[in-house]
C-alpha cells in the first residue's frame, strides 16, 4: 500500500465549500484507507494499492462531482513525491516565516518555453523556482496573500492547473503522507 495526498483546487477559499467530514467519506467511499484531512483547505491523506495519481486525482474529481455537485481540480502526489519537495526546497534557510515560503503543486510539468517565460510582476519582491511538477516560492516583502505573483497567476502563466500550499503545510503533509 502507497501513501498519497491529494490536494484540492480552491476549497474553502471562496465560494467552493466542502466539509472534511464529506473529503474523508468520498475517499473512504473510493475503497483507501487510513484517511485524514489536515486544516479546512482540501488536503486529505490515504493509503491506496492503486499506482497511478492520475487515476486516484480523477476518481475523486468524478466523486465529488456526482455526489456533491462540486467540480474540484484534485492533484495527487505520493509519500515519496512529497518527501522530495519537502527535502527540495531551494529556500530552506529562509524557513524562518514559513507563511512567506510556499510551494504551487501543478498538475502537470509545464513547457520549458513558458517556464523560461514566467516573470514576477513589476514591483514584487518574490523568488522562485520550477523544478518539475512545483514551483518553490518566497515572498519576501508583503506575503502571498497580497501578491500579484499568485496561484492564478503561475496557471495563466504555464498554462496548467495548480494549487498553493504554504511551507507549514507541505511539512505537514510531507509527514501525514510519510505515515
């Protein structure tokens, strides 16, 4: 049995609304086990003997669809994919503030051509990195929350769909998904 996370697009950020209670009972539902959920923002964890994230992304994107109405970008990633970003952070020494070191998860990697073409608006004091199917990021001046230089942005920009965690979070994961 495998460990994943999968994360979701968008939920409990805006208008999507979705209860962790009813996360845990889709996954659960879906045939995985030891299933928890971590904060309110669609981050659940589970083990699975399925071996492929695509179809484990796709099968709860298609169940929260008929059975909640709810249509949900789902990234999954392994215990070990996890374990590596985790490990792989360009911006380790800056894990002083992990509310200004965040990672995007996109769903797929992007092309080389719009990644050498990803820019920070003017303006904006933030460095990145895309290595893969990530992009590291750290805020230095004002925070994500109040940057242009955003999830919407970074899939405007590469062309895929993503979804943004913060340092505290991806620690938190990294260890729920190593467990």
């Amino acid at each position: 049995m495998t460990r994943y996370v999968a994360l979701l697009r968008g939920v409990n950020v805006g208008t999507t609304r979705l209860a962790m209670a009813d996360l845990r009972r889709i996954v659960t539902d879906l045939g995985h086990d030891d299933v928890k959920t971590y904060l309110q923002s669609g981050n659940v964890a589970f083990g699975s003997t399925v071996r492929d994230a695509e179809k484990l992304a796709a099968g709860i994107e298609r169940a929260l669809a008929d059975e909640l109405a709810l249509t949900v970008p789902v990234l999954v990633r392994s215990g070990r994919e996890l374990a590596a970003v985790a490990g792989g952070n360009p911006f380790v020494d800056r894990e002083d503030d992990p509310k200004r070191l965040l990672v995007a998860f996109l769903r797929t990697a992007p092309t080389q051509s719009t990644v050498d073409g990803l820019s920070v608006p003017g303006g904006e004091n933030v460095s990145f990195t895309v290595t893969g199917r990530e992009v590291f990021l750290h805020y230095v001046d004002d925070g994500y929350g109040r940057s242009r230089f955003n999830n919407m942005y970074l899939e405007k920009k590469l062309g895929v769909v993503a979804t943004t965690r913060n340092w505290k979070s991806v620690r938190a994961l990294a260890e729920m998904a190593a467990t």
